[in-house]
C-alpha cells in the first residue's frame, strides 16, 4: 500500500472510531431518557450498543495504530435535538448508523484497490454488523405485523 493510501485508510480509520465514540455517548445519552412502559428492555439496548460501539473505536484505534498512525482523541459530532420520545430516538438513531455505515463502505473501496485483505476483511465484517443493526432499527421503527422495510 502506498503511503498516501496508507494515511487515507488512517484518516477513515479515525473518522470511524469518533464516529463510534459519539455513538456511545449518543446511546448512553438515550438510555437515560427512555421512559414508559417497555423502558427496561429498551434502556438494555441502548446500553448495549453504546457497549458494542466502545468496541468498534476500540478496533478501528488497533487497526489505526497497526497502520503507524495516531488515533484520534476526537468525538464524533453530537447534536443535542431535545426530542426524547422514542421513535425519534430511533430515527436518530438509524440516522447516525447510516452515516457510520457510510464510513465502513469509504474503507472497504479503499481497501479494495489497494489489495488489503486485512481492511477488506475488516469493513466487510463491520459492514455485515452495521447493517444487521439498521435491520434492527428498522424493525423497531414499524407497527406490528407491518412488512417491508421502515422509510423515514
């Protein structure tokens, strides 16, 4: 890999792991603010994800440093929109999966004209895993017995 594809795949590297981070504080963030009668289960997803997102920056930090890189010491963009109920949690929610997903796609491009099987395999495993999660989401989002996929 050349160096300047070499830093491009730190650079997304980074993007991804603030990414990650501010998930765990938007999740974190989420399980606080679930009231009603199904909070319990929802508040144990919440926490749930914020713990699974740690473990994505946690890997996408490896990966920077394996790389000879820094990783960043950044967060994610978070933005506090006062809306708490939860199907706007949840849209929020898909909102910001989307956007990390994006970034797993950027990776797996890169590492795909460059011939790294490492970062290949890797974006190739976290894109299966976002997107299982946006299914997840999505199947929340939906009334009952409601088929297809959720449209925001």
């Amino acid at each position: 890999m050349s160096e300047a594809d070499n830093q491009a795949a730190i650079d997304i590297l980074n993007e991804i792991m603030e990414a990650e981070l501010a998930g765990v504080v938007r999740y974190s963030h989420y399980a606080l603010m679930v009231y009603g009668y199904n909070r319990i289960p929802i508040v144990d997803w919440m926490k749930s994800n914020a713990n699974e997102g740690l473990l994505h920056a946690h890997r996408a930090g490896e990966l920077v440093t394996l790389m000879g890189g820094h990783p960043s010491l950044k967060i994610g963009a978070l933005l506090e929109t006062e809306r708490h109920d939860i199907g706007d949690i949840l849209r929020e929610s898909l909102e910001h999966e989307r956007s990390v997903l994006d970034m797993y796609h950027q990776l797996l491009k890169l590492a795909e004209s460059t011939s790294s099987i490492l970062l290949e395999e890797y974006a190739r495993e976290m894109i299966t895993e976002e997107t299982l999660h946006l299914d997840e989401v999505n199947k929340m989002l939906r009334s009952p017995g409601a088929m297809g996929v959720y449209e925001p």
